[in-house]
C-alpha cells in the first residue's frame, strides 16, 4: 500500500510538469502539410511546435483564454496532489505514532479517504478536455486525445484509488492490528524510536 500510493502521488503531479497532456486533433487538410505534427497542451503550458521549438515547453499567451473547466482542471489536479502527497506522508511515517487500536482504525480510515479523494481529484483533471482547450475558441482543431502526461495521471489516479480501498478494507477489518508491515517501511527504526519514547 505504501508504493501504490507514493507512485500513485509521483505520478498525479505530471500535469504540472507536462506540456502534452493532451494532443490537439487537427482539422482534415487545414494543416495537411503538418499532418504527422502533434501539438501538445498542459494545463499551464504548451509544447513548441516549430522546428526549432520541439520537445520546449511554453507558457500560455494572455490572448489565450482559459474558461471555467479549464480552471477547473488546474484547481482539481493541485487538490490531488496535496492529498496525494499527505496521504503518502501518513503512510511512510505514521509508523512512528502509535495509539489504541480504535485509534489506529479512525487514523487508517482517514488516510484512506484522504487517498480516495485524492484519486477523485486526479480524475477530475480531465475536465481540460470539455474546456476551451479544446474546441475551437483558442485555435483551429478537432478536439484533443489523450497524451503522455494524461496517461500518466489515469495511473496516477488508479494507484491513489487502489491505495485508498486497500487501506479501508484492512482497517474495516474486526481483529485490526497495527499494520507494521505496510505502515512504515522503516519499522525496525521507527520501532526503536518507539521504545526509547516509552522507557522512563
């Protein structure tokens, strides 16, 4: 559970970093003589299409306009990784808080809808594709499909969803015990800390 959800957290943070989350679909024979060039669009950056420019990423023009699904987008992807990402923290370190059983199954239940949420948000980021992104408004073009940085968060939210309903349906569990194995990594040092806690 603890690298469903660190991958799932690395890879919920590609569309801040990708300039191709999507490819523009080109309309027939408007650009026949670009037909096999893809033009890539982020949520906050595209990437260059020119010979020159390939494989650059760019920031948006303020001519651009960006609509509400489109801000959207960008408000849903930054929800999932900072959920993602304190989630993932619960997981790595929570080892070295120990409490009562009952405590230990509210704290497991509220990573796991920590994860589940963040999964959600993740999921959420494809609103870009219902934006003005793409349609017509900013640029001639057909739509959008999917592309690199896209499919890397469809991972994403997978990993966040699998990691969530993992924990809930071993915390739901009627003989819950604190989950050493896949709590802390690090459990022999985290178990260390723990004595030299409790010793007088």
């Amino acid at each position: 559970i603890v690298l469903l959800s660190s991958v799932g957290f690395v890879l919920s943070i590609a569309p801040h970093g990708f300039c191709d989350f999507v490819y523009l679909k080109p309309i027939p024979n408007y650009i026949a003589a670009q037909e096999d060039i893809k033009i890539g669009l982020g949520l906050y950056q595209y990437e260059g299409f020119e010979e020159n420019e390939s494989g650059a990423c760019f920031q948006y023009e303020s001519s651009i306009e960006v609509d509400g699904l489109w801000q959207a987008a960008r408000v849903f992807t930054i929800l999932g990784c900072v959920l993602g990402g304190v989630s993932c923290a619960f997981y790595w370190f929570s080892g070295i808080s120990h409490s009562s059983e009952r405590d230990d199954k509210k704290r497991w239940m509220l990573i796991g809808v920590g994860s589940l949420l963040g999964s959600l948000f993740c999921g959420l980021s494809f609103l870009f594709f219902e934006s003005s992104a793409c349609d017509s408004t900013n640029w001639q073009s057909d739509g959008c499909e999917l592309g690199p940085g896209g499919k890397f968060v469809i991972a994403g939210t997978v990993f966040l969803g699998a990691s969530g309903i993992g924990t809930f349906i071993i915390s739901s569990q009627s003989a819950f015990q604190y989950p050493q194995w896949f709590c802390c990594p690090w459990w022999d040092v985290c178990k260390s800390v723990l004595d030299r806690w409790e010793k007088p």
